[in-house]
C-alpha cells in the first residue's frame, strides 16, 4: 500500500508560524532575564553608590 509521508501547506504554514512566535517568546524570556540580572546585582549596592553611577563618576 503506498501511503506517501507528503507534507501539507498547511503543515507547512503552522510550522513557520510555530518556529516565528518560538522566537518571540525567546527573545521575551531573554529580556525578562536580563532585567531580573540587572536589579539582583544593583541590589547589593548602596544608595551612595548607584547615585555616583547615575552621574557618571567611579
């Protein structure tokens, strides 16, 4: 019996689909990582200390 393993465009179009919003929420998660980074290594600072960096100074 020849059962042929033929993909279908509409295989094809939720596939492309699947892989765009993968990358979206990858670059979502990315984001809401590297804030989470952000502010865990800003909160050992003193207040003295992230006012000098705001204005520039070491």
């Amino acid at each position: 019996m020849g059962f042929e393993n033929v993909e279908h465009e509409l295989h094809k179009r939720r596939s492309s689909r699947n892989l765009g919003v993968g990358l979206v929420l990858a670059v979502f998660i990315a984001i809401v990582f590297g804030l989470t980074v952000v502010k865990v290594t800003r909160i050992g600072e003193t207040p003295a200390q992230q006012q000098q960096q705001q204005q520039g100074g070491n």
